[in-house]
C-alpha cells in the first residue's frame, strides 16, 4: 500500500475521533448496560476498552519513544511494508465483517472489577494517541520502526503501527458497539 502521509495520518486521526465519539457514548450507558455480555464467552464494552487499554499501554509508549529519538523530517509518501501491511489488513474490517482471531492470553481483558475508570482510560489513550498523529506529520513513517507487542525483535514501520493500532481499535470499538 502507498499513499500520502498527510492522507494517511487524516484517515487515521478519523478513526481516532471515531472512537472517541463512541466511547463518551458509553459514558451514558447504565453499569450493567457497560457489563452486559451477550454470551458467556463474547466480551462487554468494558472488556472490548479494557483489551485497547492494554494494547495502548504498550504502543503509546513505544511510539513516543521511537518518535522523540528520530531527527529524521516527514516523507510525503508512506509505502507499507510487507508484514506492516500484513498485521494493519489481519484487523481491518473487510466489506463490514470483522474476521475473528483469538487474544493473546496477556492480552485479555479483566473479567471482573472494571469500571467507568476503563472508560476514562480510554480516552485519555485516544487523547494521547491523537497528539501522536500530530506529531507524526513531521516524522518518517517509513524510517521509524516500532516492536510489534508479540514479539519485541519484530519491528515494522511507524505507519503500518499506527494502521494496525487504529484498524485494532477500531475493531473492539464496533464489537463494543454491538453490545448495545
């Protein structure tokens, strides 16, 4: 995949308000309609932002990190890399279906005590992730490179992580959504 930067980063600062958006409404929603499971063995809206929170505490550190040590100036073009490419499209949604794929055990949700506090947590991630898009204009998507959280000696590019992490958010988001 190539396309512009700028483009890229737009799209994906879309999906990040999106986000947002949906997550202050589950603000409004009662505690039971938030731990509502539909069946035993599918997630609630809080475990579906409890999964993204975990995910941002590992990527959202990560990035900044990679992000402040580069001098390297944007690139007007961003071309994915083959494994980047390959984990950003595993979680997009293709013509509206979500393919279903299995967590990694340190990457499930908490079954009991959460709260309107995971909520919170949420959008304080989305807050953070937001100005990291901002920050990325001036970056190289391509030159910078970002340890995949299953395996810290894979590393793809800053924008396939960015893709995977928002394809990813994405994703729970609308499992969330259907829970409503």
């Amino acid at each position: 995949m190539t396309i512009e930067s700028k483009q890229l980063l737009d799209q994906l600062q879309a999906l990040s308000i999106q986000a947002t958006d949906a997550a202050h409404r589950f603000q409004a929603l009662t505690d039971h309609q938030l731990n509502f499971k539909p069946e035993a063995s599918k997630w609630s809206i809080l475990e579906c932002l409890d999964h993204l929170n975990q995910y941002g505490e590992y990527y959202l550190p990560e990035i900044e990190q990679q992000m402040k040590a580069s001098r390297r100036g944007a690139a007007a073009v961003f071309k994915s890399g083959v494994l980047g490419n390959y984990f950003a499209n595993a979680m997009r949604a293709q013509n509206g279906k979500i393919k279903t794929m299995k967590s990694p055990k340190d990457k499930e949700p908490a079954a009991s005590g959460l709260g309107r506090q995971t909520i919170e947590c949420f959008l304080t991630q989305q807050e953070h992730l937001q100005k990291l898009l901002l920050l990325a204009r001036r970056k190289d998507l391509n030159k910078i490179r970002i340890s995949i959280s299953l395996n810290r000696y894979i590393r793809i590019r800053l924008g396939d992580t960015f893709r995977f992490y928002s394809y990813h958010i994405e994703r729970h988001i609308a499992q969330a959504n259907r829970n409503i």
